[in-house]
C-alpha cells in the first residue's frame, strides 16, 4: 500500500507528498502528530485523513488479541536490537520484537517495541497495562496462544481484577487429561465439541474440540515424516553393515542428525555398538500419538452466562486476524524490513507507521470488500459446527467465478485496486511557451471505477470537483 503512493513523493518527509494532496488529504509538510505522541501513545489527537463511512468502525472492547513477532536488524547500533528466538530463521542477526493489540475483527489498536531477547509472555503484563491506562478498559478478555499466554502468565492474570482469558493446552497436558479419562472418545460419536471440568484447572472451563479433517491431515503427515525417517535410518543400517561406519560414537551423531531433520525419533526405538545398528518402529509410541489425532482443547475463565462453547471456539479461532496481520507487516504489503534507523525512538516511529499503514489497510479492505474477493458474509461453517472449516458464502464464489460484482464492477486483489488508483496523480504543468509563467496544479480526472472507490472511501467533494472541473 505504502508503495502505490509513495511512487508519486517527491521529497523527505518534509516536504509535499502530491499522492495525499491530490486526493485531498492533509498537507504533509509537518507530522500530524507530535514525534513524542508517535508512538508512546499517550496524546489524543491522531491523523484523520478522512471521514465519512471509514471512520464509523466499532472496537469491541472486552474482546483484545495480543500477539508478538520480531524482524531481524542489519547493524550493531541501535540499543533495541538483540539476539533472541529468531522467527525468521536468520542465525547471527540480532532482531527487534513489537508486539500488536487488535480487536476481534483484526483492527490494530495497539503496539509496543521491545528489545530483541524479549520472551512472548514477558509482554503480557505491558499488554494489560496500556489496555486498562491508556484505553481505560476494566473488563477486558485476552485471546492468546500456547506460548502467549503460558501457565505463569495465567496464574498472574488471575490477581488481576476484570481480566479473563482464552488460550489452548498444550499436547501433554492434553495427554494427561486423557490419561485421567477426563475426555471420553463416545462423547464425540455424535458431535465435535464436548465441554468439560478437571481439577487441574479449578475456575475454568475446557472446551474439547475434534476437527476430522485435522486428523486425517496429522495422520498423513506422520505417516510421511515416519517413512521419510525410516529410509534414511535404512540407508544408515547399509552402511554400517557394509563396514563403511565402525565407530559407535560416529553411528549415534548419524542417528542425531536424522532424528534432528524428521523429528521423529520419538516413535523409533534403536541399538547402537561397535560396527552395529539396528533400528524399529515403535508402534505403542505411535498409537498413543493417533488417538489425540484432531482434538485441542481450548481453556478459558470466561463464564458460560457471557460466552458459550462454540462462541469461545470461534474467539480462539479469531487469532488467525492478527496473524494475518503480522503477515502482512513483515512481508506482503508494508514490509517491515529493512529498518535504516539507529536510535530508539526512530526505531520505535517505523514500527508504529508500520502499524498505522495496517490500520488504513483494514479501513480499505472493509470499503472495498464488494470489489475484493473477500467474503462479505464471513462466518459459516461445515455443519453449523465452529470446529469445522469456514465456507465461503455463495455470493462470494459467485464473485470468484465471475469476476464482477452485481453491479457489473470488476472484482480485484487488494494490489490491483491500488494499482488502479496510482494513476490518479497532481501534475506539476509549466507551459513551454510562456517559461515566466507559474507553475500550475492538475489533477488527473479519475475514470468510473475510480470515483466509484474513492466515494466509498469518504472522498466525494474529490470526485466531485474533478467531475465539475471537467465538465
């Protein structure tokens, strides 16, 4: 997004960007906010580009989803940067970490930058304090993942008064209330999603989830990566057999570096000597693995009166937003990378333009859904059933089929619209003939299609003028 109007600058940031002045958005010849409101968020003025049916959206506000990524940093300078889990799979490069508030529907409302050795659940806390100081929520539900909102985050969480939560148990831990036969395989003959209670985690409520075809996905992966390990733990047993590998401290770092690349050694079981290796399959290991093939189980202290079962499921499941998200920060449109700032507070105002850019993105894609292959009627699922895929609406795969709305507008990727629009640019225009003359301003006139976006994004008296000029 950033990109299709920054083709049109025509200078730094303090100077005329005519891509915003031509469609008739503030003259950014100073920041419309100040550098130290930026991103501490603590002023209350904001940019306002627009109005109209943009800015109407609702943040539901006892509903927040945190999340936190990192990208990697070229250089050594910036106090911020620091060597952590590494995300992006870059050994050696120090990285920054930020973390992102949205509401249920993806809208960012929030962010913070940390320094790169950061853990995810150290940020909880900042979380729920910018949530209760800075937006002055007093009953606020948290969605998080496993490794968000861990044990110790949860067991401070419950000091903390109007703060509940929803987040997902771990695989043993799911082992171990199968173990206790708290989940009961008959309870999921007839349905998909089983509410039930364990002492191990007195005030909440645990909703168990069997999706089949996250089964059947599981099953045939595990299938693949046992074969896979298989062949090559054969290929180890040749040579070792053909005398081409002796030693038994040499056989065992073979037999690491295979279990290493499958991970899968936890369903073989093998012998190692002088000049020997035998391996096998350990089919108790791997049954006891294929019973939990396709359950989850979700964890919250939200009570039944506010939310119930399938409405906890989809919540969980709204964390796929703030994925998206993040997905797109770091490498779809804005591209978070490369940082070429040094100091602190820079650092901090490119990760906040970053999320900002998300912001208006969001607004965009809730305008032009009809021409986006969006679903505009997201929500339906396989059976009626949370636990199910989504389904499209038919309305939407008539779009994908057709490429047209009703209206007869062509349907676009989110990149083509604004690649439609880039061409709606201010001309700088001096007449050869007369070189004393001023320069003058010209707006190029928008097409159909043009105007019919730029009205659904508040921008009528630009259409407007340009039809009035014209004509």
């Amino acid at each position: 997004m950033g990109a299709a109007l920054s083709r049109h600058r025509t200078g730094p940031f303090g100077r005329r960007w005519p891509a915003y002045s031509s469609l008739g958005w503030h003259d950014l010849t100073k920041p419309c906010l100040p550098p130290k409101t930026l991103f501490r968020g603590t002023g209350r003025r904001s940019c306002r580009p627009w109005g109209g049916p943009i800015s109407s959206g609702r943040f539901r506000r006892d509903l927040v989803i945190p999340d936190v990524t990192s990208t990697y940093y070229e250089g050594s300078h910036c106090p911020l940067a620091a060597f952590g889990h590494n995300r992006d799979g870059k050994r050696g490069k120090r990285q920054i970490v930020f973390g992102i508030l949205t509401d249920r529907e993806g809208r960012p409302v929030g962010v913070d930058v940390y320094r790169g050795n950061t853990s995810d659940p150290k940020t909880v806390g900042d979380q729920v304090r910018k949530l209760r100081e800075r937006f002055g929520l007093r009953r606020v539900v948290l969605v998080g993942d496993r490794g968000m909102l861990t044990q110790a985050r949860i067991e401070a969480l419950r000091d903390v008064d109007g703060i509940a939560w929803i987040s997902a148990l771990r695989a043993p831990a799911l082992q171990r209330l199968m173990a206790q036969g708290a989940i009961q395989m008959s309870l999921f003959d007839q349905q998909d999603l089983a509410e039930i209670t364990s002492p191990d985690y007195p005030g909440e409520r645990l909703i168990v989830c069997r999706n089949p075809y996250l089964a059947e996905e599981r099953r045939r992966k595990r299938g693949e990566l046992l074969d896979a390990m298989e062949k090559d733990l054969a290929r180890l047993a040749r040579r070792v057999a053909a005398g081409r590998l002796k030693r038994a401290v040499k056989i065992a770092e073979a037999v690491g570096r295979i279990e290493q690349k499958h991970k899968m050694g936890k369903h073989f079981r093998w012998e190692v000597g002088e000049g020997r290796f035998a391996y096998r399959r350990d089919p108790a290991s791997i049954e006891e693995e294929a019973a939990l093939d396709g359950f989850y189980v979700i964890r919250t202290s939200v009570p039944s009166d506010d939310l119930s079962a399938p409405e906890v499921v989809l919540a969980y499941k709204s964390l796929r937003h703030v994925e998206r998200l993040i997905r797109t920060i770091k490498t779809v449109l804005l591209k978070v990378r490369p940082i070429h700032h040094w100091t602190e507070d820079r650092v901090r105002a490119h990760i906040f333009l970053c999320v900002l850019a998300s912001y208006v993105e969001w607004h965009l894609r809730e305008a032009w859904a009809p021409f986006l292959f969006d679903d505009e009627e997201p929500g339906a699922h396989e059976d009626g059933s949370p636990v199910r895929p989504a389904v499209r609406s038919e309305a939407a795969q008539a779009k994908a089929q057709t490429r047209q709305t009703p209206e007869g507008w062509p349907v676009q990727s989110f990149s083509s619209l604004l690649d439609r629009l880039a061409t709606v640019a201010r001309h700088k225009i001096r007449l050869p003939a007369r070189p004393e003359a001023t320069l003058y301003d010209q707006v190029t006139t928008p097409d159909a299609f043009q105007r019919e976006l730029l009205v659904r994004v508040g921008l009528r008296s630009l259409v407007a003028g340009r039809q009035k000029a014209s004509a």
